[in-house]
C-alpha cells in the first residue's frame, strides 16, 4: 500500500481532524527507486500512475489555505540535502496539495525542489506550492551533521547506529580479514536528528553544528524560485537575529511569507516575539508567521513534547499582546486529547 497522510487541527470552533490516505490497488503500484539512474524511469511510473488513478487539480493558492488553517507544509528538513530524494519527494507531495515545501538553505537543494514541483505539474496543472527556505541565527539542533570515523570503530560492534538511522545515512560495510569498518556517514542524508548519538556504545559520534551564512542566503533569495523563509531562533538573544535579518537586506522584499521559528523560552517568549517583529517590521513586505515548538525537534528526540506544546499554547492562549502575523504550533500529534484554543496548527509529515 502507497500512502500519503497529512492532518489538520483547528482550534477554536471545535477539534477538526483530518486525515487523507490515498490506498492505491496492487495492480496500479509502482516502485519508487530513489536511485539517480532510475530517476527517469521513477518518473515516468509516477506519470502513469497519476494518469491511471487520477488526481484532481488544486487550485486554492498556500496564502488562502493558511489563512483558513488547513495549510500543509512538506519538511524535506532544514539539514537534509539528498537532491534526488528530495526532487522525488516534491514532485509526490506537489501532486499530493501540500501547499509548501521546506527544505534547506542550499542552492542545489532548492534547484532539485523546483524540478520536482514543475515535473509534477507537467503531470496534472496543479497549483505550485511554495518553495520556503530554512536557516538560522544561531547554533540549533536543526542544523548539525552526526560524524564518526569509521576507523575509531571496534570490529565487532554490532553497529547500532546503523539501525536506529530513519535516513539511511549511516552505510557501514566491514572489509579485510579483521573486519574493519568502511563507510561512514553519508552526510548529504544526515538531518541531525540524534537518534544515532545516544545509541552509540562507544560513544563515537559527534554533532556537527553550523549556522546559514546570511550572504549565501541573500543570493539565494535572489532567485526568483523562493517564495518563504523560515528563520529558527532561539527566542533569547534578538541581537542574533537582527543580525542575520539585517544580512539578509533587501532580499526578502520578493517574498511572500516569512515564518519565524522559535521554542517555548518561558515567561520572556512573548516580549522576545515582539522585539523580533519590531526588527522585521520596517523590511516585512509579506505575511508572517510564528512557528511555535514546544520543544524543537520533538518529534525525533523524545516523549512528553505533545504535552510542552499544550502547556505552550495554553500560555499563549492567555497573552494579551502577541505580535502581528498568524501563530502556529508545531509538533504536536493528533489523538492526543487537545483543548479547546485559538490557536491553528499543522501536523506534518516529516521525511
Ligand atoms: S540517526 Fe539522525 S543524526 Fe544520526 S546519521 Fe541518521 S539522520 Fe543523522
Ligand atoms: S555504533 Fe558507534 S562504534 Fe558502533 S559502528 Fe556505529 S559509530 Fe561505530
């Protein structure tokens, strides 16, 4: 079975869940290799599977979809730089409707997207998701690399690492009489989830973090095939993000949505958004929006994250004097028994 799942939760009149799967039939099923020599032959598959089942246009543009709280944003992850993988991905998740598509801040990245996108609507005239750019101002767990050096590794480890990664990043053969390890990680496909670090029982592995050059970023948006950008910070030193909001100059007039990513810092969150509003302000030309994580990258590093973000926006809920722009959480699963808020938010499917 092929399935693609995708919910919304509104708050507000009442808890909406939504839930599409679409089963397609044993006899229309395709193989997506993710393999660069069959990427044509991926293609043309999906072509005639779409051509088969049918998928209807959709037209409703990402701004009116966010605006009524049904907006559905494939993460490609803001570290993961697979190009193949990810123009596959885009071109299903185009013909799926999600309305946006992040990916990383890289110009080979975005490039793979966009082929993705326009290979999809030269399937079925859909209406072109936006392409959102991630970065930061800061050391975040968004942006790191997981790195080892296989030849540190003993012989017999049973190689954990290996197992645990939902990337396939990690490709380990042994070779010569004593076993020794080869390969590594293969970095491209590294998003820096974590799962790999603890696991480790030699305690190999280490985060690799950087920081989005703002320059490179600027040039990037430059292009006229990115329409968002989402800025993590870590909602405590606004200078950082004056920073790289500075940085980037004038390169963001051509946007269209501007999301600012921040966790849950306490009582000072809401004067932290403010300041960071004060500083967009006088160079916002577009819609803007708060994502809000109880806890950033919960949905790869442990239990108890549903229950922050509830806490999150039930604080939120309370403040009096958020700043301009729609506020989002992240991260929190459905089922899970949520209040009644104002608040919207998208649970997404995260590759
Ligand atoms: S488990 Fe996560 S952090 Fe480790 S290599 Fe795989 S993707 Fe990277
Ligand atoms: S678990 Fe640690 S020691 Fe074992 S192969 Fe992986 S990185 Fe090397």
């Amino acid at each position: 079975m092929t399935s693609i799942c995708f919910s919304s939760l509104s708050f507000g009149m009442a808890v909406l869940s939504f839930s599409c799967n679409s089963t397609i039939p044993p006899q229309h099923q395709v193989n997506v290799n993710h393999s660069s020599n069959n990427n044509r032959k991926c293609h043309q598959n999906v072509k005639s599977l779409i051509k088969t089942i049918g998928v209807p246009s959709i037209a409703t543009p990402p701004q009116e979809s966010l605006q009524r709280g049904n907006w559905v944003k494939l993460i490609c992850g803001a570290s993961f730089e697979d190009v193949v993988d990810i123009r596959n991905l885009s071109l299903v998740y185009t013909l799926a409707g999600v309305d946006c598509i992040d990916c990383a801040a890289d110009a080979s990245v975005v490039s793979a997207v966009n082929e993705g996108i326009e290979a999809a609507r030269e399937i079925v005239p859909i209406r072109r998701p936006w392409v959102m750019i991630s970065v930061n101002d800061d050391e975040d767990l968004h942006f790191r690399k997981a790195e080892f050096d296989p030849e540190d590794c003993p012989h017999d480890c049973s190689r954990p690492c290996e197992f645990v990664c939902p990337a396939n990043a990690i490709q380990l053969h042994s070779t010569g009489t004593l076993g020794e390890l080869e390969g590594g990680i293969v970095t491209e496909r590294c998003y820096g989830c974590g799962r790999c670090f603890p696991v480790c029982p030699y305690d190999q592995i280490r985060a690799v973090m950087y920081i989005r050059d703002a320059t490179a970023t600027a040039e990037l948006l430059h292009r006229n095939d990115v329409d968002a950008i989402e800025i993590h910070t870590n909602g405590r030193q606004t200078d950082l993000f004056k920073g790289l909001w500075d940085g980037l100059g004038d390169s963001t007039k051509h946007l269209r949505l501007v999301a600012v990513s921040l966790p849950d810092v306490g009582d000072t969150v809401i004067s932290s958004m403010n300041n960071i509003y004060s500083i967009m302000e006088p160079h916002l030309c577009c819609f803007n929006l708060w994502q809000l994580d109880g806890r950033p990258m919960s949905g790869d590093i442990g239990r108890g994250a549903t229950r922050e973000s509830i806490a999150f926006a039930h604080r939120l809920a309370a403040a009096k004097d958020t700043p301009h722009g729609e506020l989002r959480l992240w991260r929190i699963k459905s089922k899970c028994g949520i209040p009644l808020l104002r608040f919207k938010f998208s649970v997404i499917e995260i590759v």
